[in-house]
C-alpha cells in the first residue's frame, strides 16, 4: 500500500472503465505543493504511468518490481490555471487504457523579504565564476537521478525543532538587487546544534557549496531529495545509508546567509517544493532493501 494522507488535504480519483483507479493527493493544488499519485485499484494491472508537463511517473505492481505511488511536484514556478494529469495504464492482456484528470492550479502569493549579505554574494567576483557554474550543472545532475525504490521509514520529520520562518518561495532582494526565489524554509537553531535527517536515504551530496555552504542532499528513492544547508560541520559523506533521525550536520551559518540557522529544501526531479508538504503525508515502511541503482531521468 502507497502513502496516504496525513492531515487535512485534497483529493482527486480518476476511475477508468475497465474499473481501475488513481488518486491525486494534496495539500492544496497550487505552486509549490507536492502530489501523490497511487494506484488505490488496480485489477490486472501491470504498469502505469503519470504525465505531467511532459514528465512521466510511473506506477507499478510491487510484485513487478514497481512501486504503486509516485511523487509529482508543482514546481513553484508553474503557472496557475487548468491544467491535467495524462493516465496510460497497461493490462496484464496486453490492453491499454488513456485517461485524463483535469485539476485548477490556484494562484499563491509569495512574500518578498530585503537582505544584506556580504557583497561577493551577490555580485561573485570573475575567479569564482567558473566554481558557480560546475556546482549548478553538479546540482542539476544529482536532482535529475532517479532511484527506482522507495527508501523511507514512514513518516517524515522535522530536520530540528527551532522555530520555523514561513518563507517557502519568498523573493528576495539582497542589497537592493533582485535575486534568487528561497526554495526551502529557514529554521532557527543554535549554532553547532545537530540537524536529523528527515527521512531514511542515501547521501547524494555533501560538500561545501558557494551559495549554500556546507549542503547535504539526501535521496529518499522515486526522484525525491531533501537537502540542508549552511552547515558547520558535516556529519556524512557522499554514499552513507542514513536513517531517519541520524545527524547529517551540525547548524552553522556557511554561504549566503545572515546568521545560524538551518535552510531546509525539498525537490521532486528539478522541481522545487515545500518540504513542510512532506509532512502532511503517511508513508510506509520500506520493502526488504534490494541493491538500488540510481538512473538518470
């Protein structure tokens, strides 16, 4: 059985007419939210697949080898209005079912916040140029892996308790000049105090980045990462098996930032989601583990 819902949320059901079904599940259906699509009926069944803005997500029969749910990001750039999950689903005899669910993506308005930083973080000088690039094409191949299994232990957690800034895509103007959209969610903390990993995973990233500092990114399997920021020290490295509730870090004020504190992100792929959504989710215990091979997608 896939995840389910955890608090309050909405739904879709598509019902095909060979009489299968998937659902949709939310938070809300707007920018920055993260969908679960499961197959919750599924009668000879032998492979589905999501589309969305011309990404596939692909549902399964676990005895096949394939996880019944799949993760779908609203990335917080997609623009409002109507839009639609594209459904292939193929039978066991070789049939092949196409359906549509159509869904309103609402607007949602985003903070703006002024910030003072050290200059070179905003206007790089020329000799680091060449560091920032690598790091966003390094990036950029780490969010585009795809683990083929589900690696969680249930629910997700809070990285740490501190206190929690609501601003998930704020846009933010350092020293008066417009930047960069904050894709995660800041957390209080003081320095040196340990950070948790969210959920069970692999460590795909840990390492000193220029905007980021001391970054871990965590791969929890179905090209779903959660990352954490602007660390004083790591406590991982690249390739350990972490646990849900391990320390991958210690809070320090690394990269971009004004202060110690815990930046904490999610993505589906490339796109950028609020990790608070994680929470509002069940997940389950993971199967017996398989050697996993992450592909590129």
């Amino acid at each position: 059985m896939g995840p389910i819902a955890a608090g309050a949320v909405e739904r879709l059901t598509l019902q095909t007419p060979l009489g299968r079904e998937v659902e949709f599940i939310a938070r809300d259906f707007v920018p920055g939210e993260i969908v679960l699509a499961r197959l919750t009926r599924a009668p000879g069944t032998k492979r589905a697949v999501v589309r969305f803005l011309d990404q596939d997500f692909e549902l399964g029969d676990p005895e096949n080898g394939r996880e019944p749910f799949a993760f779908i990001g609203l990335d917080l750039g997609v623009k409002p209005g109507d839009h639609v999950f594209e459904v292939s689903i193929l039978g066991e005899d070789g049939r092949e079912e196409n359906s549509r669910q159509k869904f309103r993506l609402a607007a949602r308005d985003f903070p703006v916040k002024e910030l003072w930083v050290k200059e070179e973080y905003v206007t790089p000088p020329p000799e680091v140029e060449e560091r920032i690039r690598w790091e966003a094409e390094l990036l950029e191949t780490i969010y585009g892996l795809m683990t083929p299994r589900w690696m969680g232990e249930g629910n997700f957690i809070l990285p740490h308790e501190g206190k929690m800034a609501p601003n998930f895509g704020e846009r933010r103007v350092y020293n008066n000049i417009p930047r960069s959209t904050h894709s995660g969610v800041d957390i209080s903390a003081p320095f040196g105090e340990p950070v948790r990993a969210a959920n069970s995973g692999r460590v795909a990233l840990a390492r000193d980045l220029y905007f980021s500092g001391q970054t871990v990114i965590l791969d929890h399997g179905l090209g779903l990462f959660t990352y954490y920021c602007h660390f004083s020290r790591l406590r991982v490295k690249r390739g350990d098996q972490v646990g849900k509730g391990d320390v991958v870090g210690l809070v320090g004020s690394t990269g971009r930032s004004t202060g110690p504190h815990l930046h904490w992100g999610a993505r589906i792929h490339q796109s950028r989601v609020d990790p608070m959504a994680l929470l509002n989710l069940w997940f389950p215990e993971p199967r017996p583990q398989v050697k996993l091979e992450a592909r590129t997608g």
